[in-house]
C-alpha cells in the first residue's frame, strides 16, 4: 500500500493575522478621496430638514448619504440603482 501523505509536500501554514482598515485600501491620490477633502456634504441635512417629520413614520436613511451614492453613480457611469448598489457593496472606495 502506497502511502499519498508522504508524497504530498507539506504546504506553509499561515500563523500570522495581518489587520487592514478600509482607509490603508483606498488609495491616497483616488478621485473620491480628493471630494471627500474639498466638499463638505452637511449643507445636505439642511436643505432636506423640512422634507422630513421628525415625529411620524419610520426613521429616514441619511439623505447626505443617499446624495453621495447618487453621485458616485453619475462620476462612475452607473445607470442603475440597482446596479449602483452592487457596486457600493463590492468597492472598498466608495464605501
């Protein structure tokens, strides 16, 4: 009887953890980074604060965070929201 363990080689085993955080990801110099520096969104809760009943109805989402994902979808090209979602799930950068 042939003994297939012994023929295998004995593959490196992983010991070490390395920890990233999603800001190492993205690069320093990535379009999203340089808006993020140069545009401040607050203006955003102001202009949609009467839209809004703060007492009545379910929590909104973040409306700064709705215009910002309607935005990558127009620099990125993305036409559908469905499709624009997917993408937010998956890219690091626009997260």
């Amino acid at each position: 009887m042939i003994q297939w363990v012994m023929l295998k080689r004995a593959g490196p085993e992983q010991t070490a953890l390395e920890i990233v955080t999603l800001d190492q990801l993205v690069p320093v110099d990535h379009l999203l980074r340089k808006i993020d520096g140069v545009i401040d969104f607050s203006f955003i809760h102001d202009l949609t604060a009467p839209l809004y009943c703060a007492d009545n109805g379910r929590p909104p989402l973040d409306p700064t965070l709705m215009f910002k994902a309607l935005f990558i979808g127009y620099l990125f090209g993305v036409r559908s929201e469905r499709q624009l979602v997917r993408e937010i799930e998956v890219n690091v950068a626009y997260r």
